[in-house]
C-alpha cells in the first residue's frame, strides 16, 4: 500500500529547556512526532521519566516510524495513556536496528543494563495497520510495542498486522516472525503471509 504522508511538525518545545523536567505532556500530532525525534534522533530514552498523552491523537494520513525503532534506542520512561485512543496508526515499513527489524507504535521498550529503569506502557489504546515487508534477519510486530523487556499494563491494541516475509525459499533470507502480545487487555489481529518461490 502506498501511503502519502501529511506534512506534520516535529515539535519538541515541550522538551527543549526543560530536560530537568520528570513529567512531559503531549498535547495533539506534532508533540507526539516531537517525542519519537528525540528518541529515534537525538538518542534521549526519557530514563525514569513519564511522558502523558494529554489528548486523543489520529494519525490519518502520517506515514509512522515507530518510537525507539532505530539503532538499538530504547525507552526508558513511562508513557501514560490517561486512557487516550492514538488512531489510524499506519506502518508501511520496518525499522532495523542493526540485529532485527521492528514494526509498531514503539519498537523498542527496554530495561537497563542495572535493572534500575524500565519502559512501560499504560492505560492507551491503539488501532491501524501494520503492512510490512522484511527480506531478511527477524522481524518482530506489536500493535503498543514490537519487542518489550519492560512492561505494557493495562493497554488495547487494535491493529491489523501483516507481514510478507519475503522469499523463504533462499536460505539467507529466512525470517522469523514473532508477534508481542505481552499486555493485559490487549487485542491484536495478525495476518502473516510467508511467500516463497519455486
């Protein structure tokens, strides 16, 4: 599916100057735009942190890149739904992480190596379309988050998953595909198309 993404503003003023800050509000699109900049961007993993969603957000129209999808970022805060929908979530490809490729609204929530801060994410609703297409290495999809060594508490996931895993048939593009279900209430519908060739 070919998708033209709307033109959007990354905003981060709500971060900029107030980095001391322990709670972050995103107010509408662009604050949350914002907030995967800094991460996938800048490399700030808001450790310990908490980031609310002030507002339901629909992304109909905005090609996404998930949070913490590229290069090994992670995050390290909480993000608080407050019981907010973000809609029309479309991902139309993966992102690689240098070892496996993610697809979701976070791609990574991690953990600290000393144990001392974990992602979580709470109280958020999140419906769309994944439609993706991996030719090699693992591939991993989640509707909330694609791989979590956090939390994810009290969400719901309404999103369509498909995954064309390429040409199973060359011996060097074989692709694990997982699905990360890992919260409560969470609802996720997957279709897993695995084409191979003669």
């Amino acid at each position: 599916t070919y998708v033209v993404s709307r033109a959007y503003t990354e905003d981060t003023s709500w971060y900029d100057g107030h980095e001391g800050e322990q709670v972050y509000e995103l107010q509408d699109v662009d604050d949350l735009f914002g907030f995967a900049k800094l991460v996938n961007g800048r490399g700030v993993y808001f450790t310990n942190k908490t980031i609310k969603l002030m507002a339901d957000i629909d992304l109909e129209g905005f090609k996404w890149v998930p949070i913490a999808g590229k290069n090994n970022m992670k995050f390290l805060g909480t993000f608080d739904g407050l019981h907010h929908t973000i809609s029309n979530m479309t991902v139309t490809e993966v992102t690689y992480t240098g070892t496996y490729y993610l697809a979701g609204l976070f791609g990574r929530v991690g953990k600290s190596a000393d144990g001392t801060a974990v992602g979580t994410i709470q109280n958020l609703t999140v419906n769309g379309t994944i439609n993706a297409r991996c030719e090699s290495g693992e591939t991993y999809v989640g509707g909330i988050a694609a791989w979590c060594y956090g939390a994810i508490r009290n969400c719901t996931s309404r999103v369509n998953i498909e995954v064309d895993a390429g040409n199973r048939a060359n011996s060097s593009n074989k692709v694990a595909i997982a699905l990360s279900v890992m919260a409560t209430n969470m609802m996720v519908k997957l279709f897993l198309l695995l084409s191979a060739t003669a």
